[in-house]
C-alpha cells in the first residue's frame, strides 16, 4: 500500500523500496530520495489494546528501526547501493542530503487520541496511520507540497509544548490547509487540542470541491515527467526533476497554459510551428507546437527538436533572469495521444557575443518576432460565481 500511495505521489523515479545492505540485510521499508530531501518510511502492524493505545514497547521498536535506518545511511558510512524499476542501480550519496525526514507508519486500527511526532534520538518523527498516509498522500501529492507540510509541523511541534489531536492527523491537516498552509494560527499557545470535525468540513467546502476539480489539468504535467524518462533524452532525470520539483498549484497553472497554448496551435492554419513562452518563479518555460516539417527531406523529430533547442536559446536571452529554461514540446494538431520532446538549458548569463548571436538567429527565423502577451491568472481556491436571480 505505502509503495503503491508513495510512486504514485512522488512517482517511480525517486522511490525505492526495500533498500538493502551489501548483505542483503533490509535497511528500512521505503526511502524516497529527491534532490536534497530523504524520507525514511518504516511500517508496523499493530493492533489496540483494550484500552484503545498501542502497547509502547511496539512502538518504540518502529522507532527504534528508523533511527538505525537514518544512522545506516548517513553515519556509518557504507557504500549502498539504491534501485528502483525506472532507474536501475546507483550509489547512495549521503553527502548531497540536507534534509532527512522519519515516519513512523503505523498500520492497523489508529488510535483516537495521540501525538503526529514524537523523538527518538532527539530526532523528530512523524507518526502516520495508515489511513492518514492514505489522505495525506493523495491529498500532498507532490514531493513539494508534501515535505512543505513535514517542515510546517516540525516547526509547529518545535515551538508548541503540548499537543494533542482527536479524531486522526487529518484533522491537523485541514487546518493546516484552511490557514495557507501554516499553522500561524497556534503561535503564542502552550497547548492545543485539535477537535474532530475539521477534516470533513473542508471538505465539503465549496472552495475545496472547486480546487479538487481545478486540479484536474495539472495531472497532464505529471504525465509529461513520466515521458520525459522515456524520451531517451540523456539529461531525463535533470529535466524530469525540475518538473517534478512543482507544486501541484504550479503544475496546474503550467498545465493549464500548455493546454491553452495547444489549442490555439490547433486552431492556427497558418503556420506549422506555434510556440508559447511562461517566465515563471525564476525559470522559463517554453511549448512548443510542431506540423509537418516546411521541407520533404527533414524528419518530424529532427524538426521538432531542433526548433524546441532554437527556442529555448532564444529564451535565455529574451529573459536573463531566468537562468533555467525547460522547453516542452509536442504535435501541433490535438490527438488522443501525443509525444514529447524536451530541453534544459542551465547557462550563466549571456555574454554580448552570444546576445548577438541570438539577434541574429531572431533574424534568420523570426522566433519572438510577432509577440502576442497573455496574462494567465489562477488561484488555488476558486470561488464558484453564483447565479444571480432575477427580481
């Protein structure tokens, strides 16, 4: 199940199950490796006791585990080598980790009242049922969105003495949800008690229901990280994680834009490349549109390609303070299904030579020589307009 919620999450690239020793000795259940973030999954079994706790000797023994996980990876200095399906072997690289997050999964019937972190070590360590890792992974979907909501409560419990939540972590959840992804709202207390009701009543808010089906888009932009490892392109994991690095907001405003620049593609007879470029929270990204290549002898794909690589040099130029350009690209006409090529350009600045140089290519192709501005606008909250009734 914890596989299953968690490549579906964070997707195949960056989970690893099982991880395992030279001797073949298990190091904990799940290990999901994304940039500079590690999170250590360990999983137990338990079942309640009378009195409707757990028995504390089971779970400090889950605890127990993921500390010697993390001390496995990160101390004891022994080559390790990851795998998963989509990456096949390679060597665990502690010194790149910056952050290293641990939970605890707690599987079986949850208990009513309990603590989502606790120490061990001195380390924190967040406490999951299953059902809440079922929630939170469907509902933090993103690597992102959900490390976001490991680093807030690390915070949050770092600063409050006492906590205590009813019902189910989810009920921390919604609230964190409802106050702009923070717990602000807690500040100055020395205790809380998080009631029972809080998730529910999100989600039967109308803002929630709208954001749910607003999301919808944004699975395109996951669907194009997958084709990205399977375009063959060498440089696949970089472009592939700097999409992946998104939140799910931004990836349904990217996907929305792509979509909105493919239909205008479509409807454009004129032409048979249409291009559309974002500049977006210091990165560019540019879509690209192609037809059928304008000379016989030229291949689609080469054309394709050649004409996302032209755009995207251009890109850099065009917005210098964008260092990172990801170009997209795909079929000019909208079918049931598509291809993709893609592009990474990480470049220092411009140098004048090579501003004049892409002047110069502006000239020849005419890339950014007839601009049409478009303002996209989106929140993640939409409020659904009501009908007015007429008097």
């Amino acid at each position: 199940m914890l596989e299953a919620l968690a490549t579906t999450s964070f997707l195949e690239d960056w989970c690893y199950p099982s991880p395992r020793l030279p001797d073949k000795k298990e190091i904990c259940d799940l290990l999901v490796v994304f940039d500079r973030v590690a999170i250590i999954w360990q999983v137990k079994n338990l079942t309640l006791r009378k009195d409707g706790r757990y028995h504390p000797a089971e779970v400090e023994k889950n605890l127990r585990q993921l500390e010697g996980a993390r001390r496995t990876l990160f101390d004891l200095s022994k080559p390790i080598t990851l795998a998963n399906p989509r990456r096949g072997p390679e060597l665990f690289d502690p010194s790149k980790i910056q952050e290293v997050f641990l939970i605890s999964l707690l599987a079986g019937e949850g208990e009513e009242i309990f603590s989502p972190l606790v120490e061990a070590k001195n380390r924190p360590v967040h406490v999951f049922t299953s059902t809440f890792a079922d929630i939170v992974l469907n509902e933090l979907d993103t690597i992102s969105d959900f490390v976001a909501y490991l680093r807030a409560k690390e915070a949050l419990l770092g600063a409050l003495p006492k906590l205590v939540v009813e019902g189910g972590e989810q009920e921390l959840l919604a609230l964190y949800l409802f106050n702009e992804r923070g717990f602000d709202n807690f500040q100055g207390l020395t205790m809380a008690v998080v009631e029972e009701g809080h998730w529910e009543k999100l989600k039967q808010r109308s803002e929630y229901i709208a954001k749910q089906r607003a999301n919808e888009p944004s699975y395109l932009w996951d669907l194009m990280i997958n084709r990205a490892h399977e375009s063959g392109n060498p440089r696949y994991e970089l472009i592939a994680r700097e999409m992946a690095r998104l939140t799910r907001f931004e990836r349904r405003y990217l996907a929305k834009g792509f979509l909105e620049g493919h239909r205008l593609a479509n409807d454009d007879l004129a032409n048979n490349v249409f291009r559309r470029t974002v500049p977006f929270n210091g990165r560019t990204y540019c879509f690209l549109y192609a037809g059928t290549p304008p000379k016989p002898e030229e291949r689609e794909g080469d054309f394709r390609r050649l004409n996302l690589q032209l755009q995207c040099v251009t890109a850099r130029v065009k917005f210098p303070d964008e260092k990172l350009v990801i170009g997209i690209a795909t079929e000019k006409r909208i079918a049931d299904h598509s291809s993709f090529d893609f592009c990474l350009l990480d470049n220092p600045a411009p140098t004048p030579e090579e501003i004049e140089e892409v002047a110069a290519l502006q000239r020849d192709t005419g890339i950014f020589s007839n601009i049409t501005l478009t303002r996209l606008h989106e929140v993640e909250y939409p409020r659904e307009k009501k009908e007015e009734k007429p008097e």
